[in-house]
C-alpha cells in the first residue's frame, strides 16, 4: 500500500522519477539523489513501512538477498575499496519510508561518524546484560 505524502512511494508508484535500477513485485531499487559516492543505491518495499521490525518477512528477505546483489554489481562496475550498507530507523529514518542504503567505498573518500566509547568493562557488561534480558523478553 503506498502513501501519497511518500517520496519514496511516488517513486515505486511511478509518479516521481526515479533512477530505478530494479524492481520486482515486493521492492524497489533506485539511485540515491544525494549520493555519498557513484553508484549509491537505496532498496525500499514497495509496501509503505517505516522501520525494519515492520516488514513483512518474505519483504525483508528480498531486501537482504537484493542487497548482496546490489554488492556484487557494486564490486564489478566501480571497482570500490569496499562497501557500506545502512540503514537508520525512528526518527532517523528520513523520507518516513524503510530504506537500506548500499554505497562504493573508497580509502580516502571521508565518509564516517562520531561515536562514543564507552568507559570501562563494566559498561560493556551493563550494557550486553540489559540487551540479553530484552531479547529474552520479546522471544
């Protein structure tokens, strides 16, 4: 089901252009209009969804089988150092529609991020604990 206030939605709905690369009856792969290098790709469902936990299965299968595709055609055309696949949810889910971004990556091309390090061990214990006994939870 597609959105009309969705850019991404217009795009598989064919109502906006898009460079679309490939496209079945479950997603949609087009060229990223803001690319962080050549050949910058994005795979959405053609259903409209905001974050991962909401695709449906056979969806998120096709998107993580196209996304090795999409690396595999990435390594032949531009011959990259290497690849990134991303994808942000919530509120960092810009354009309000799933996406996963696959992009060439080069040695020097500076793409990046800040993070933040965590203090000590004991961190690192706190932390794996309370995603264990949340994980244990949704099960």
């Amino acid at each position: 089901m597609l959105k009309k206030d969705c850019a991404f939605c217009s795009i598989v709905g064919k109502d906006a252009p898009g460079n679309i690369i490939f496209e079945d009856d479950l997603v949609c792969c087009f060229l990223d209009i803001d690319p962080i290098n050549e050949g910058h790709v994005l795979i959405v469902p053609k259903k409209h969804c905001h974050d991962v936990d909401e695709l449906e299965e056979e969806t998120f299968i096709r998107i993580t089988k196209l996304s090795r595709k999409m690396t595999k055609v990435m390594k032949k055309a531009f011959h990259p150092d290497g690849y990134t696949i991303m994808q942000n949810g919530g509120k960092f889910t810009d354009f309000g529609h799933y996406h996963l971004h696959i992009f060439p990556r080069y040695v020097n091309d500076e793409f990046g991020w800040n993070s933040k390090e965590l203090d000590n061990q004991s961190s690192f214990e706190s932390v794996r604990e309370k995603l264990r006994d949340t994980l244990v939870e949704i099960n």
